[in-house]
C-alpha cells in the first residue's frame, strides 16, 4: 500500500434530535467519522453534548451555525418576528437582495458561538452552516467579522461547501445542488483566507434526502475526483419522534449510519487508501 491520502469526514446536524446526535456518537466511537458541526440552538446540544466530551481527541467538534431551523437564542424581530427561523426558501431571497438584518445575524453568531463554549468548554474546531447559510451575502461577512473578533482566527477553521467544477461534473448523485451551493459560495475561501482562516480544499457529500440511491453508492462517490485538502459531508442519525416532527431526512439517515457502520466502509477505505482526519492542513 502507498501513502495514504486524508479527508475529513463529517456528520452535520448534531444536537438537532437525540436520535441523530446517538448515531454519531455511536460513529465516531467506532472511528467511521472525523468531525460533526452541532447545531446549538436546538434543546438536543445541550442533552448531547456530554456524549462527545470522552471522543475530543478522536473527532473534531464544530458550530454548524444555524438560522433556518429551531428558535434563535435571543430575539431577532427583524429575521424571526414569530421566534421561529424562516425557512431556507425564505431566507434566501433575502440574503441575496442583501436585505437580511446584519446586527441581529451577528449576535446570534455570538449566542450559538457562546452556547457551544458554555457546554463544550472550549471554543469550535471549526463552523459550518445548516443548509450552507454561512456563506451567504450578509451572512458570511457577519461570521467572519464575529469569529475574528473573538479572537479566532487561525485557530477555528471555516468549511467551504464548494467544489471545483471538474469534479462535480464527475459526480452525478447530487451534481445540481453541489452547483448552485458552489455558485453560492463564490469567493467564500478568498474571504476567510485573507481574515487568516483556513478552509478545506475540495468538498463533496450532496445526495437526495430519501432511498432513492443507495447510500453505499453516494459514499463511494463521494470520495471519488478528491481536492487537496477535501471534506465529505453526511447526515447519519437513528429516526425518532423528534427527528419527524423537525427535519424531511428521515429514512436515509438509517441508510446513511448503516453504511458507516459496516464492513463496507471499512473496505472503501482501505480500497482508496484514505485516513479520516479532523482539521484541514
């Protein structure tokens, strides 16, 4: 065997129902996964969290800041006149008029940034976002604006959902959606770089939230047409009474922490000679 290549593999959505956040305790335990963002405004964080203190040195914890699911942790009359997130859908029009408020976004960056230091007891490894919404217009200024504030820079690391063109194209599972995320995120690397935050270097992981494709199929070519510093997202977790009454991936989670779980994966590994890493070099 030659050397191994590296690739951060990560599970989002931890603390957005118990059942999700059992499935990737259970997977990083066994080692089938590298890092998980954990969504800290839903009451699920704080139920979970002392799950993933024994697992620190074995999978890196990260804000997966979110703004479309859940309740904000402080008021937000302009973005959640009702207490409740809008939609993605509702969202983004918004953030593309540049029509979103920035001062509330960044203080509900503070509070999911404070409440994952309250009961983690140490700042993220990283941020990403729910549905991607870190890198959009008003959005993506006011994380970097925050983090950099905190003193962050260069020590948390900011993922980029985008991909180069060549390889999406190479990946039909979930090729539309990995195009528009990219256009989305034009210019995101550019940005934190020159705020002094890394962000991996190739990104892939985009699949139909349903059984309609196996979930061996999407892993295998998720860790297919690979960047220099690549991350492959994945949505694994147990369905529960929770996990129905919040989120549409429900079968498909099952699907996804099976796959993980088996002798497969394993196999898939070995095959392509790649090591599941937590950080981006």
């Amino acid at each position: 065997m030659g050397s191994s290549r590296s690739v951060i593999l990560c599970a989002d959505d931890f603390g957005l129902a118990d059942g999700v956040s059992r499935g990737i305790v259970e997977l990083a335990g066994m080692g089938r996964l590298s890092a998980t963002g954990a969504m800290t405004n839903m009451p699920g964080w704080r139920r979970a969290a002392p799950g993933l203190r024994p697992l620190r040195d074995r999978i890196a914890v990260g804000l997966h800041l979110n703004l479309t699911a859940g309740s904000p942790l402080g008021p937000m009359p302009g973005l959640a006149p009702t207490g409740t997130f809008p939609s993605l859908k509702d969202l983004l029009p918004k953030a593309l008029k540049r029509q979103l408020p920035a001062g509330e976004i960044a203080g509900e960056i503070g509070r999911q940034i404070d409440a994952f230091e309250e009961t983690f007891g140490e700042a993220p490894a990283f941020v990403d976002g729910h549905q991607h919404v870190h890198v959009l217009p008003v959005i993506r200024p006011a994380l970097i604006r925050t983090l950099t504030a905190r003193g962050h820079a260069g020590r948390v690391w900011l993922r980029d959902p985008a991909d180069r063109a060549t390889a999406i194209l190479r990946r039909p599972i979930g090729r539309g959606k990995a195009l528009t995320v990219k256009a989305l995120a034009r210019g995101f690397a550019r940005s934190a770089h020159a705020a002094g935050f890394r962000t991996n270097k190739g990104f892939s992981g985009f699949a139909p939230l349903d059984l309609s494709v196996p979930a061996q199929r999407v892993f295998e070519e998720a860790f297919s047409h690979l960047g220099g510093h690549p991350l492959v997202m994945c949505h694994p977790g147990y369905v529960d009474d929770e996990l129905r009454a919040l989120d549409p991936a429900l079968e498909s989670r099952e699907a996804e922490l099976d796959y993980l779980k088996s002798d497969a994966f394993s196999e898939l590994l070995q095959e392509r000679e790649l090591r599941l890493i937590g950080s981006v070099a």
